[in-house]
C-alpha cells in the first residue's frame, strides 16, 4: 500500500528496551477534501530513510497495515493497529502544470494501420 502526502512532522529515532529496539515517527498530511494526519511508524535500519527529508516535502510513502491482539490481566481482548513505513520517495514537483504540452517524446506513438478495423465500440 502507498500514502501520499505532505511531511508534517519528523520525529527523533528513540530506543526502547534492552534489546536495542528503534522507533521514529512521522506524520503525513494526505492532500483530499478531508484531510488526514496519519502517523507511520518506521523501525530499525528504516529510521534512517527519514533522516534526508524535510517538513513540507510532499512524498509517497510505502506502508504496511499492522494489527495486534493483547489480553488484559482481566481477561479483556483489545486490539491495536499501527502503520509501518518501509519506504519513502519526494513526489515529483515537476509534472507539467494544467494547460502545458508535455515534450513530443511523452507522447503514445500513432498507428497508422489500414488493414485492422478500428471500431470504438464495445460489442
């Protein structure tokens, strides 16, 4: 799965456990008509990809969905989700802007072939 959304916040690699555990956190802002603040979690050697990136950069990012059961001392099932990031990439600011060609080299190549019938319709 994919998110795509402006970097609102980059937070410090912290250690947990004796383990060596690593966790950091961002939070991205999806660009719809509800906007979404969604934190994702990368942990271990991904803590790193964060470290070139910048507040206010737009980026899609690479995600899991991850889902946890936990029993209480009492008996009682609760159930967590997270998001895990494993990878992440600026988005291209550079697409053409409305109403500009792109260069002749973008462009689908042309058939020009006479000897297929060329019907649009489906049936």
């Amino acid at each position: 799965m994919e998110v795509q959304g402006k970097i609102k916040l980059i937070g410090e690699t912290k250690s947990y456990g004796s383990n060596g555990f690593q966790k950091r956190e961002l939070v991205v802002t999806t660009e719809e008509q509800y906007p979404q603040h969604l934190m994702i979690e990368f942990v271990q050697d991904k803590t790193s990809l964060l470290d070139s990136f910048q507040v206010g950069e737009p980026v899609k990012i690479g995600i899991n969905l991850r889902g946890r059961e936990w029993q209480s001392p009492q008996g009682e099932t609760k159930y967590f989700n997270s998001i895990a990031g494993w990878r992440i990439e600026k988005l291209n600011s550079a697409a053409p802007a409305a109403g500009e060609v792109p260069p002749f080299d973008e462009y689908e190549p042309i058939s020009n072939s006479n000897d297929e019938d060329h019907d649009d319709l489906p049936f």
